[in-house]
C-alpha cells in the first residue's frame, strides 16, 4: 500500500467501523484505519458472506459483528490489531488475510484498558516486545504490509530511539501521533519533532503525521513551516464530527503545488448530508441502532443541537433515523 501524499482516516474505537469508513472514502479520504480490535477477539470470530449486502461480516459465537468490510475498501483499509504477544498477533492476521492486506500494530493508545494489557502505548516501554512482534508479522506474512502507530516518549531522544527500533523491523510506514500518552488533547501536538523523526528514517519509510491536522490550511501550514518531514497526514477526532473534511483533499494537493487559481472545492448545501450518508450505509450493513446512534450524536450539526439530539433519541431504528433527517429539510 502506497502511503505516499495520502489524507487518512485514523482509528477510533467504536466509530470507525464499515459504514463510517465507506462515508469518509465517498467524501475523499485515500486511506481508512479500522477501529482497534483486540488481537484475542480477531481469530475467535467467524467469516460470513452476507449476500443482501455484500458485506464480509466476522461474528462472535453469539452471532454478533464485530467487524466488517465489503469489496468498496479493498486497498484503502488498515486494519489495526491491539496486541502484546507476536504469536497471537500472527494468528489474529492469518485468520482475516482473505479480506486485509495492511496491518498496523497499535503503539500509542493511553487508555487503561489497554495499558493493563501491555497493549497501546505500554509498547512504548517495552521495545523488545515490539520489535518481537514486527518483525514476527513481517517475516511470517511477506504479502503483507505492517505498520505501527505510536505516540511520544516523554524523553524525545527515548523516542527517536524507539522509531529507530521499529524502522530495522521492515515496517511499511509509522504513524506518529505528537502528544506523549499522558497529554490530553489540549495540548498543542509537538509538531516540531516530525523533522527530527523524518531524519532518523530511512527515506523509503513514509511517515504519517496525526495530531491536529483538522484541514487542509493546517496541513498547508505545517508543510510550510515544515517542509518535506513527513509524508501522509492523519484526522481522526475532526473527521469523527464532520467527514466531509476531506473534500478539502484537493485544495491542501493543489496548494502544495503552487497551483489554486482554478481550484474547485465540492461544498455540501445539505448541512445533514454527512450523516444522511452515513445512515445509508449504517441501513446497507446493518449496524446495530445502538452504534448508530452514538456516532451521529457527534457528528455536526446534531453535536450542537440539544433539540434534534431529542429527536434522535425519540427513534428506535437506523431507517427511523434516516426517515427523520430527510424530513428535517423539508
């Protein structure tokens, strides 16, 4: 996978799963990360072909999905796995080789949940953990592409050191998200380290900046002040509320060029279009209500509005919800 002047979609758990990802790809995004499934949940599920809607649905022993994908992401998906062991990394990427080709190891997550695991960014202190688990997926898998995506060390040399490490692993690419795992996110990211970590790697290593990357004057900005230190940038949180940020793919494309006289921008003139999208496709991979729900109470404009979130919570099903923002405009 070609990780070169690419706008991706990061990981979130519990939004960036099928629907959210096929609505982000419509509005431009080049590359899409799948939600962190823990590797000890990948190889218990069973693969179904649902043919109503074409969708390749893995399912617990209870029958329910916990993660799909369709042929519409076939070589725009990263699958990332939460793991801390190589064996069970491995096998949880055998099991779903017939569907993922790209796969990113999660190096950066603070959360507890994953931190007691020894996953996330407990890898960070545990090098030899992760360098195990690299190179075990890249000498086991050579069809594949592997990535990792961490954030800082509070010791910035600890991490240049560490990226060092990951990048002797044969890895595809790395992601870096520029805030330490216990800084929060009003933290301004320390966009000021990229140069530095660009430098450390080598130059077929493409680099993948998240932290605050929600348009593409940002993205134009950093590379001014920052030219050539990375290679992709990254928008989760602001592609969580609007994912029509990445329609302004080709205004940063065109700036980085030199060339905007005639630049044409796609603009929404439905301010519910997002998540009337993204409600389609909820309806065509049956996404339980419950998830449903939670997503497009982030999204804009609902996010905003106490009186349409009541509305929201008056419906009880993906199609009532669809039902209620086609007549919002009516």
């Amino acid at each position: 996978m070609d990780l070169h002047k690419k706008w991706i979609l990061g990981p979130m758990v519990n939004f960036t799963n099928l629907p959210f990802r096929l609505t982000c790809l419509d509005y431009g995004a080049d590359i899409v990360f799948t939600e962190e499934i823990m590797d000890f949940n990948i190889f218990k599920t069973n693969r179904i072909f649902n043919e109503k809607s074409g969708v390749y649905e893995y399912t617990d022993d209870r029958n329910s999905v916990i993660f799909s994908t369709n042929q519409s992401e076939n070589g725009k998906v990263i699958f990332q796995i939460g793991t801390f062991c190589s064996v069970n990394a491995l096998k949880a990427c055998e099991h779903i080789i017939n569907d993922f080709r790209t796969f990113d190891i999660n190096m950066g997550c603070p959360k507890s949940y994953n931190i007691r695991r020894g996953m996330g960014s407990a890898l960070l202190l545990k090098p030899e953990v992760a360098e195990d688990i690299l190179k075990c997926l890249n000498r086991n898998l050579p069809k594949c592409s592997i990535t990792c995506k961490i954030r800082l060390l509070d010791d910035f040399k600890k991490t240049l050191d560490f990226i060092r490490l990951c990048s002797n692993c044969n890895i595809s690419g790395i992601t870096v998200h520029a805030r330490t795992p216990k800084e929060k996110y009003d933290v301004f990211p320390h966009w000021d380290i990229f140069p530095l970590i660009k430098s450390e790697l080598s130059s077929c290593i493409p680099v993948i900046a998240n932290g605050d990357f929600s348009s593409a004057s940002l993205i134009n900005n950093f590379e001014t002040k920052f030219p050539n230190a990375v290679d992709s940038f990254m928008s989760s949180r602001s592609a969580r509320h609007d994912p029509s940020i990445f329609l302004q793919k080709l205004e940063w494309k065109q700036r980085a060029q030199g060339s905007i006289d005639d630049m044409k921008i796609d603009i929404i003139t439905d301010k519910y279009d997002c998540i009337k999208k993204f409600l389609k496709y909820a309806i065509l991979t049956n996404l339980p209500f419950k998830s449903t729900k939670n997503i497009i109470a982030y999204m804009k404009p609902v996010r905003y509005h106490g009186n349409t979130l009541n509305k929201i919570n008056g419906a009880n099903s993906n199609h009532k919800l669809l039902d209620l923002f086609n007549n919002f405009n009516q």
